[in-house]
C-alpha cells in the first residue's frame, strides 16, 4: 500500500514516514499543496494523510478540490488544529478520518491501514493458497501451520502477489505499489526480496518467475 504524507514540517514528515514504512507502508513526502498535486497527478495512492497549515494553503482545499473531482482516495487529516468546528469543517470537506497532534504513531499506523481497506475493491482479511494462510490485518503468513517471520517490505510483495494471484505483477508494478520514490527502479531490489520470500516460505516453491515480464502466483499454486 503506498501513501503521500502532506507535511510541511521537514522533522515531523521523516517521522511519520519512517513509522508508516516500519508498518509495511511505501511512503513518498510532499510539503505544501503544489507537490502532492503533482505527485497525486503521476501516482496511485491507497491513502493520503493531509496537514491543514502548509506554506501554500489549507489542506483541505486539496481534499474538497479532489472530491469535487470524483476522486474517492481515504484521507486522514493529521493536525495540530482540535477544535470541533475544524474537526467538522475536515469531515465536511471530504476527510475520512481526523487524528490531532500529538499523536502515537502506532495509532496512525492503524488508522492508515484501516482507511486502506476501505477502497473501491478492498483485499480480502485472508488470502489462503494451499498451505499458505496470509492474515492481512495481523501482517502474519504461515505455511503448514508454521509461522513464518516476513520484514514489511517482503510481506508488501507477497501480499500484492498473492491479491493478484492468476495474474503476472512486473517489476515496475510491484516497486510502484511496493516501495516509494525513494526506490532505485533499476536496481535488483525486487528480485532480492522475492529470493528472500523463496528462502522464508520454502518448498515447494509458489512464486514463480515470468521471463521479460515479472512474477506470479497461480491461482492454484500447488495444481498438477
């Protein structure tokens, strides 16, 4: 799942990216309302998480403009400003949810990830392919019964795998959902996790390698 944090404080956007990326979240910064317009015209977001004072304008001014344009992406507004007619005014202008500063990050964390599942065409709780039980909203995967300890990111990919199982994911694909701009698209770092995620979930192996084109699971991965 990836995510634009709208932070104009340099200190507090770093944190929340590295919380959010310690959750399993790609995470890109913008940090006024001209940047993220830009970033939201060339990527595809599963949240945005929104400040209201930036150097350009109020946040929700991007909200209300986007909703007026039919765009449905969660937004979560994360501002210093708790007053109830500016938590009204947040939900009026099209936010999903409002989280004041302070905040703990592990609540933002879950509030992002909740907001994520409520997208036009949300992934399944569970993803089960023979022996391999994926359990999204507690970010555990055992195969046989056995658990299996993943880093974010390699729970990322097999998670974008496996909601697509039947159908080739290519590189561009997965380092677009996957990771963030702060990602060497030329790099083999995609390659390197999906050996790592061979090694951890071990044999028979399901992730299979499409040459020239990317990676899969099958529908069936254990299928003659």
């Amino acid at each position: 799942m990836r995510v634009l944090v709208i932070e104009d404080d340099a200190g507090l956007g770093n944190e929340v990216a590295a919380g959010l990326r310690s959750a399993g979240f790609a995470v890109d910064l913008a940090p006024n309302l001209a940047d993220a317009d830009f970033k939201i015209s060339v990527n595809v977001y599963d949240v945005l998480v929104v400040d209201r004072g930036l150097p350009d304008g109020d946040g929700l001014q991007l909200v209300s403009a986007h909703r007026s344009r039919g765009q449905r992406v969660p937004v979560l507004m994360l501002t210093a400003r708790d007053a109830l007619a500016d938590r009204i005014a947040g939900f009026d202008s099209g936010a999903d949810d409002y989280l004041v500063k302070p905040f703990a990050l592990p609540e933002l964390a879950a509030r992002v990830r909740a907001l994520s599942r409520r997208r036009e065409h949300p992934a399944p709780a569970r993803i089960l392919l023979g022996d391999i039980d994926i359990d999204l909203p507690r970010r555990r995967v055992q195969r046989a019964g056995i658990l299996r300890s993943l880093t974010p990111k390699e729970f990322a990919v097999l998670e974008l795998l496996a909601t697509r199982a039947g159908n080739v994911v290519s590189r561009s694909e997965l380092i677009e959902c996957c990771w963030d701009e702060m990602a060497e698209p030329a790099s083999n770092v995609v390659d390197a996790v999906i050996a790592q995620l061979r090694r951890k979930l071990g044999a028979p192996p399901v992730i299979e390698t499409v040459r020239g084109t990317g990676f899969m699971i099958g529908s069936d991965p254990f299928a003659p």
